[in-house]
C-alpha cells in the first residue's frame, strides 16, 4: 500500500523532517508522574479533526504524537518509527500514520506495520479526555 497524503519532499525524508508540529503553546502540557496532562484549549492545533501535535522533552521518555482523528477520538503513539527511528505524521484522511523518512513506513491506529521496512509496531499509548483536558499515560 503507497500513502499519498502527506506532503514531504525528499529532502525533508532524507532528512526526517516530520509535517507535524510542536505544539505553537509550550506551556500547554505538563509531564509528571508517567502522564502527560495536556490542555486542549490552549492547543487549536489539535481542535479540528486530523489535527496534530508532536511532544517532546521536558522530561519525557520518549518522544509521543498526539492525533484527533477523523472520528473526534484522540490518540496517543510513542513517535519512534520502528525502522529507523524517525518521527511520523498522521495521513490525512486516512486512519494511519507515516514515518517522514524515505521508507514510509506506515502503522494504523493500533500501532500495527502496513507498509514499509519497519518489522516491529509503534507503542499506542492510553488516552483520557475530560472537557478540555486530555492525559496520556505511558505507563
Ligand atoms: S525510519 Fe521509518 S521507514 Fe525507515
């Protein structure tokens, strides 16, 4: 299967350079304790369906994207491609995810390979939503 739907040229593969943002509000989540408690009202990225957002550092373990997807649900993987290691980007339309590498690796929802070189699925990680607060537990 070849996913049409993300943008990337190839020097931004061969590069690893993902579509997918941090967030623009760097105060907007919070990581203690094995969850991340991130505020929805101050992220308008993830507002609309197909909405994304990359976090990273602050203490975290690894490196998690955050998706709304077509559905309204919000999810939560572990943003390691399992081939090489580059970060991935929600395809927009489509209930998948991609690495932004040259070799497109690319997982559904559950964290599971559909195409590419990646031998090994992607962690997906618990996410609550309560009103405008969403927590994501990594453990
Ligand atoms: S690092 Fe993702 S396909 Fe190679």
């Amino acid at each position: 299967m070849e996913s049409q739907g993300i943008k990337r040229n190839i020097f931004q593969r061969i590069l690893g350079i993902p579509a997918t943002d941090l967030p623009r509000d760097a105060h907007s989540w919070a990581f203690s304790n094995g969850r991340i408690v991130l505020d929805l009202e101050r992220v308008p990225e993830l507002k609309k369906p197909g909405g994304a957002v990359r976090l990273e550092k602050k203490g975290l373990p690894e490196r998690v994207l955050v998706i709304h997807d077509g559905e309204g649900v919000f999810h939560a993987f572990r943003n390691r491609c399992g081939h090489g290691g580059r970060r991935l980007d929600p395809v927009p339309g489509d209930p998948s995810l991609q690495c932004c590498s040259v070799g497109k690796s690319t997982y559904d929802h559950a964290g599971t390979v559909l195409s590419g070189p990646a031998n090994s699925p992607i962690a997906v990680y618990r996410v609550d939503a309560e009103g405008a607060k969403l927590t994501i537990h990594l453990e």
